[in-house]
C-alpha cells in the first residue's frame, strides 16, 4: 500500500483548470523520495500512472504552464514509480520506456543545474542500455533487425556517457569527465556520424572552464574538440567550427601563461587560420605576437597578413590601438599610413583619419594634428565627406582638445580648436550642437576681451538655440561686462524660467539636477566680482526662487543676507528702512527652507543647526537696530525665536528664545501704544500669544536651574496685565493677584500696575487703587520711606478717590478719602522738612474744595470737617504758608460764620 497515494495524486494533478498543481508536485516529489528502497510491487495500475505523469509533463512543456524544475520533478516521479513496479527479466518494451525515461530525467536534471540528482538517473539509463544490448545479442524476443537496433542503442549509450560526463565536470570532477568521453570516443569507431556532436560537447567543456579561468582543463578539452573533429572529416562540424576552437585554444594559452604556451598559441592560431581564414583570427595572432614581445618584423608579417586577407576596417583600426597600448608606436603610425592608402576609396576612410589625428594629439604631436585636422576639412569640402558618426567623433576630439587648453588658460589655442570644428558647419546651419560650440566660443572671446566678437558668437548661439539656459548665462556674462544692469537682469529672469526645465550637458560644466542652481550661482559671482551687487542678488534671488537644491539655496540666502547688511550699514534713514524690510523677508524665506530641511536619521543635523543658528543671530543683531520702529523689531525678533526652534533646546537657546518672546511681546504692545484705537486690539492680542510662548519656555528653563535673581517672573506679569487691562480682559485681576504672590514684590512695579490700570483704554480704577494702597504699604515699611514716592501713591489715591461732582458725592466715599488724607497727615507729621511742599498745597486745595462743594449741598456738617481738614495742612506750608494763611483764615472765619447762620436758620425752622 506504500504506492497507493500516487494514483489519488497522479489523478488530482491530471484534472483540468488545476489551481494548486505546484503543490500537487511537490506532494508527489516528497512521497517517492522516502520510497527508495522499498519493495517492488508487480502493479500494471502503477505502471500505468507512471506512463501518464510522463505524459502529462511532455504536454505541459508548451508554453509555461509549469518550470523546469517542476517539469524535472515530474518525470522524477514517473520514472521512479516505472522503475518501481519492474520484474527481473523486464520485456523489451518496458526496458526502451525505462531507458527513454531515464535518459530524459537525467538530462532535465542537468539543464536544472542538479548534476547529483542526474547521476542516479543516467547510471539507471545506462544499466537498462546494458540490458537492452543483452538481450538484442541473445535474440530471446526474435527481433528482425538486431544490427539496426544495436546501432540505435550504441547511439542512446553515447548520448547518455556524454551526459554522465557532463555531470562529472559540473561537479568539478575532472578526471571523471576524461573517463567518461574517453568511452563516447570509443564509440565514434562504430557511429562516425556522432563526431559533430561530440567535438561540439568537447568545445562547450572548453567555454565553460575558460569562464572560470580553469585554463589547463579548457586547453584539454579544446584540443580534445579539435582532435574529435578530425577523427571523421566527413561528419566533422566543418572548417569554421574547428578554426573557433583552434582560436580559442590559442586565447586559453595566452591568457594562461603566454611566454610558456607562447608556441602553443601560435601555432594554434595558425592553424585556424589555415583551417578557414577570419579577422579575429589574424588579430588574434597579432596580439600573441605582442603579449611574447615578438621582434617588429614578425608583427610587420603578421599586419601584412590582415591587409592581404581584405579585413573590415575596424579590425585593421583595432590592430591600432592594440600597437599603441603596448608601446609599438611606430609600428602603429606605420600600419595606420598603410590603412589609410588601403581604403582611400572607402567611404569609411574618415574613421581611420580619426583616429588617426587622435593618436597624434594623444603623443602630443599637435603640430602634425593640426595639419592632419586642416587636410581633413579641405578633403570634406572636396568630396572625401566625413559621415554624420565620425563627424561627432572628431567634434568631441577637437571640443575635449579646446576645452584642455580653456582650462590651462590657453584661451588662444582654446579658441583655434574650437574654430576647427565650427569649419565644419555650414552658414546658417540650426543644431543645439553649433550653438554650444559658439557658447564656447564666445567664453574664449570673453577671456580674450575681444567682446564684440563675443556677443556676435552669443547672437549665433541664440538664433540656434535660444531656449537653452547656457545661452542666457553668456548673454549674462557679456551683458556684466558691459555694466548692463538691464539686460543682465533680464537675462537671469530667463535662467529662472529655463531653470524648471531639465538642463542638458554643456562643454566644461558637470551637468547634474542641479545645473541651474549651478548657473544661477555662477551668474552671482560674476556679478560680485564686478561689483555689480544688484545684478548678483538679482541672480541670488532667481536661484533661491527656482533651485531643489536646498544646500545651494541656503548658501544663497546667506549671501543675500550679507549683501543687505552691506547695504544697510551705508544707507540713508529712509532706504535702511526699505533693506531691513527686504532682509526680513530673505530671513523668512531662509526659515522656511531651513525647517523643510528634514533632521532625520542619516542626516546631517549639525549643519541644519549651524544654519539656522547663523539667521538666528542675525535676525536678532536686526531687531536690535530697530528701536524706532516696534514693528520690524517685533517681526526680526519672532523670527530670530523661530528659527531657535530649529536647534537643539540647550540653555543657551532656551535664554534666547525667551528673550526674543520677551522683547516681541514688549514690541507689540508699543505698537498698540501708537496706533489707533481700531488697530490696538490685533498687537495686544499678537502681545499676548508671545508672552503665553514665553511663559512655557520659562517653566523649562526654571526647570533646569537656578533663576531667582531673574525678573523674568514680573516683565512677563507686567506685559500681560497691560495687554489684558487693554483688551478689557476680565483675567486681568487675576494677573494683579499673581504679581501679589511674587516674592518681594517691588513697589515700583505695584506702581506700573496702578498706571496701567487707568491707561487708555484700560479703566481699572478700583485695581488701580489696590496696587497703590500695597504700594504705598511697603513704602511706609522701608526703614527710609521714599516720601516723594509715598506722596505720589496718596496723591493718585485721592485724585483716584474725590468725587468730581455732585453727582458722585457719598458718605462712603469721602470717608475713605479722609483715611488717605490721615495717611498723607501722618506722612507729613513724620518727616515734615521732606515732604513736597507743593504737594501739601495740592492736598490743602483738594480737601478745601471738598469742603466748599459740601457747604454747596448744605452738609454743614461734613463740610465744616474739611474745610477744617484743608486748613490743618497750612502749618506744614514753608515758604507759601504766610500768604495762604492769610487767605484761607479770613475764607474760613467767613465759611464759619455762614455756618453757624446756617445752622440758626435751621433750627427756627424746625
């Protein structure tokens, strides 16, 4: 039952519009290699099943419905299972099915690259070829025709030892082989019309260990070819086949050991030229006559040989080179004189005077050059034409030739090199060739300040091909030259449109992606070196608008970036106002390309760092320049903060970032101090983004160290509460409360609070006053009290604090008025000689007016009490109190009068 699975199997696979037949293989496959010794059963269903895997994989070789290998594992199968099911004396028929399928298996294995597995199959093949010859000698199955069939069985036989001897060589089993086609040769006594296909397995032996450099196993089997061939002229595969052999044994001993096998190799050339006369035969000597450094007369014999056998030109052109590769000079120019004769009527005659003037200029023979190059242009012109191919070829022999001299500032010569190729172009010819060799032209002229010769090759150049940007650049060069800013501008305009396009090659310039970009460069720094500063940042600015490449466009921004700053340092008030204006915008511009610039893995983050540290500094060296103008100091300082972002957030950057969202914070509320009311509100709001950034770079740095000494805390708070108080924020009470939990608060910034808080069109009076009564607080609790500044917070109190009209007039709030008047008395009384005299006058004033707007409202009372109270600060008057008291004692004496009839009035009436 060991077998049973191949029928299921065998009849799965042979189903049409099969899906997984790849895997049915491999099934089949791996079931019959565990099967290899067990026993054989006498099965006429298996035998069957055999015959149609068999067949099943002979169909499915057309077309690729499935792979060598596959089909190689199929027949596998097959032939195991036929073998598998065999008796001892097998019939006749079943043998031939045997060796049929055997053979076949085993070379299927071979052409897989399995030589292993072929083995077992071809020894099987063999076995039953042995069997088959026994039995045809016997005569046991009466066949009709024994010596026919012996002959065919010989024939299989051969086929299959080939085979095996094929094998053996690809396992690296030399002697093996030997063996094996030693016995196929054995055999060609008896079938001479298998001479050919064993001379030519012989030959393919003798290619494939030459590929691997097994040169002693290819000379063996090379010459094994070539005996094999001659054994039967009649059957031989003919003259042309053994000279191939012969000329490849000669390359076998030549690469192998020339000066040992140097005989070998001859005479094996010799005799395939002899056997049937080819080019690469002839050169083929020529090359070993110079690896064994033959005397010059052999060689002479052996150039003869190639003229007298009429070869193509390029063998004798080839012959050439190869004499000039290995020193034979003279022999070179000789043989190429020769050549030259020989084919003078050839239309092919222009190759050789190619190469010819080629080898001239290679041993430095310019003198003989430039006659052979003068003689070659009459001839063009006189009927010996070149062809459009070697026409190119020397073109680019003389451009490379110019392009030599250009580069050693030879401009002279460079420009006779360059004016031997235009000879060979006809008036008003059109061709992007012509118009690049006038572009060079033209960079000769230049260097030769022959300028009007160099804009009549330039207008050539753009009547041929005015679309390319190599023009525009010469355009721009001459246009430089002439101080032409107009022209030199437009040209860079048209280098920019050109730019989108590809860019194709150019004489003396590495042509990559980044062409343009190159040009574009190349047009600044001409500019610069005429001191064209405009005309440069023109070409700058077109490079940074069209270039991919960001390396070249951030080195453009930097020199734009120092040519503003040149410019700026020597400009008036007005125009240094216009450059910083476009400074910002090239400093925006090198923002957006730095940070497109990715700092992943396997890219260079130091540099994407020292540039954008290089525009940061600069944009915050800028906003230091602006302190009359808020705004550009705000836009450069935002900036310089953006592009610290692009750095590693180290201390250093982090202080600057918070500077930057510092001083762009304190910029924008000055601008909102200096525009309309309508405008305000945006620069407040912009204000307070900044100042929100600012607070959460500053929690880091907190983080990181020891700031206590930093005011940082309270500019921020300041900057907020102004722009919250502007906004009408109702967080600003909230910003009042934090500065209140700073650690020693100073009373100066409780003071800024106070003015903020009534500053238009902030109106906070009752904040106002909180942050002066704090204020006024800590000063009273100085050991030294600063009474100007205590003055100064009881006066805003109190002007804050009296009513202004009748309308305001409460009890409530007179009385927290007279508690400020207290304050100021005991301000006074304290250090009387110090006070501000004319602030005591104010305050005299102030509390004599309440008193009198009281009487005004018939609260006799009250008003008695300050009137009272202005007139107890005249003793505290230096220099004005004489005068006062004099006014204010009659004014009172007559208030108090009144108030007594006053008060009479009333109590008659009631």
């Amino acid at each position: 039952m060991v077998y049973a699975p191949f029928h299921g199997l065998t009849e799965h696979l042979l189903q049409k519009q099969q899906a997984n037949t790849e895997e049915v293989i491999e099934q089949l496959f791996g079931e019959i290699s565990g099967l290899e010794d067990s026993p054989r059963p006498l099965d006429a269903q298996l035998e069957e099943c055999a015959i149609q895997l068999w067949n099943w994989a002979v169909t499915k070789r057309v077309g690729t419905a499935i792979n060598e290998h596959q089909k190689a594992k199929v027949r596998h199968v097959a032939c195991r299972l036929l073998y598998g099911c065999e008796d001892e004396n097998p019939a006749e028929g079943t043998v031939r099915k045997q060796i049929l399928m055997a053979s076949k298996t085993g070379r299927t294995w071979l052409d897989c690259k399995k030589p292993k597995l072929a083995d077992n199959f071809l020894n099987q093949a063999v076995k039953s070829l042995e069997m088959l010859y026994s039995k045809l000698i016997s005569g046991r199955d009466g066949s009709t025709d024994i010596n026919t069939s012996k002959g065919d069985v010989e024939k299989d036989l051969l086929r299959v030892v080939s085979y095996q001897a094929e094998s053996a060589l690809a396992q690296e089993n030399h002697q093996e082989a030997v063996s094996f086609m030693q016995h196929c040769k054995d055999m060609l006594l008896r079938l001479p019309k298998e001479t050919g296909y064993l001379s030519l397995m012989c030959y393919n032996f003798g290619v494939e260990t030459y590929s691997v450099k097994k040169y002693e196993e290819s000379a063996f089997w090379l010459s094994q070819s070539y005996d094999i061939g001659k054994m039967n002229l009649k059957y031989s595969p003919g003259a042309e086949v053994q000279a191939k052999v012969l000329r490849l044994l000669a390359t076998v001993y030549l690469e192998w050991d020339c000066q040992q096998f140097q005989e070998k190799a001859l005479n094996a050339v010799s005799l395939a030229n002899k056997e049937c006369v080819h080019p690469s035969g002839m050169y083929l000597k020529i090359r070993i006559l110079l690896k064994s450094v033959a005397p010059d007369d052999l060689i002479r014999a052996g150039i003869q040989e190639l003229l007298d056998c009429e070869v193509p030109l390029d063998v004798c052109l080839s012959t050439v080179k190869l004499l000039m590769t290995k020193d034979r000079e003279m022999l070179a120019f000789e043989y190429l004189k020769r050549v030259c004769q020989h084919f003078e009527s050839s239309p092919e005659l222009g190759t050789a005077l190619v190469l010819h003037i080629e080898l001239l200029l290679q041993r430095g023979k310019e003198l003989l050059g430039k006659q052979k190059i003068e003689d070659v242009i009459t001839g063009h012109y006189t009927g010996k034409q070149l062809t459009p191919q070697t026409l190119t070829c020397l073109h680019l022999l003389l451009w490379d030739k110019a392009s030599k001299h250009f580069e050693a500032k030879n401009y002279s010569e460079a420009l006779q090199w360059y004016n031997y190729s235009l000879s060979f172009y006809k008036a008003g010819q059109i061709e992007p060739n012509l118009a690049k060799l006038q572009r060079n032209r033209a960079s000769c002229f230049l260097q030769l300040q022959q300028l009007e010769k160099a804009k009549e090759a330039i207008k050539e150049a753009e009547r041929c091909d005015p679309n390319s940007i190599f023009t525009q650049f010469s355009v721009y060069k001459i246009a430089v030259q002439e101080n032409n800013v107009e022209k030199a501008t437009d040209a860079v305009k048209a280098m920019g449109l050109l730019a989108k396009g590809p860019v194709t090659n150019e004489d003396r310039l590495l042509v990559s992606e980044n062409a343009a970009s190159n040009l574009l460069s190349l047009a600044a720094q001409i500019a610069l070196e005429n001191e064209q500063e405009e005309t440069a940042m023109k070409a700058l600015e077109s490079l940074c608008e069209h270039s991919t490449d960001d390396a070249h466009v951030i080195t453009a921004f930097r020199c734009l970036v120092r040519l503003v700053l040149s410019t700026i340092e020597k400009a008036s008030e007005e125009s240094r106002n216009a450059n910083l204006d476009v400074l910002l915008s090239y400093l925006k511009m090198a923002l957006q390309k730095v940070s497109q610039r990715s700092a992943g893995p396997g890219q260079d983050v130091e540099q994407r760092t020292e540039e954008a540290h290089w525009f940061r500094k600069i944009a915050w060296n800028s906003a230091l320049q602006c302190e009359s103008s808020p705004g550009r100091m705000r836009d450069f300082f935002v900036l310089s903060y953006q592009l610290s972002q692009l750095c590693p957030p180290d201390r250093a950057v982090l202080m600057g970032q918070k500077t930057c969202l510092l001083m762009a914070a304190a910029a924008s509320l000055e601008l909102s101090r200096k525009s309309p009311h309508s405008a305000q509100p945006e620069h407040l709001t912009q204000a307070l983004e900044h100042i929100q950034t600012c607070w959460e770079v500053w929690k880091t740095l907190k983080a990181s160290g020891d700031f206590s000494k930093d005011p940082t805390d309270t500019l921020l708070l300041l900057y907020e509460f102004e722009a919250r108080a502007k906004l009408n924020d109702s967080k600003v009470e909230i910003v009042l409360e934090s500065v209140l939990e700073l650690d020693n608060v100073e009373t100066k910034v409780l003071e800024t609070i106070a003015a903020l808080a009534m500053e238009p069109p902030a109106h906070f009076p009752r904040l106002c006053k909180k942050a002066l009564r704090i204020a006024l607080s800590l000063h009273r609790k100085q050991p030294l009290a600063d009474l100007t500044r205590c003055s100064q917070c009881v006066h805003s109190l109190i002007q804050l604090s009296l009513p202004a009209g009748v309308s305001e007039v409460e009890a409530r709030v007179l009385e927290e008025v007279w508690g400020y008047y207290e304050e100021a008395l005991s301000i006074i009384c304290a250090a009387p000689e110090d006070f501000p005299e004319m602030e005591i006058l104010w305050l005299l004033t102030r509390a004599w007016n309440t008193g009198i707007l009281l009487y005004s409202l018939a609260q006799y009372p009250e008003a008695e009490r300050w009137c009272g109270l202005g007139m107890s600060f005249l003793c505290h008057l230096g220099s004005l109190q004489e005068s006062y008291q004099t006014q204010m004692s009659g004014l009172y004496s007559e208030v108090l009068d009144r108030l007594d009839k006053a008060k009479r009035n009333l109590i008659m009436e009631e």
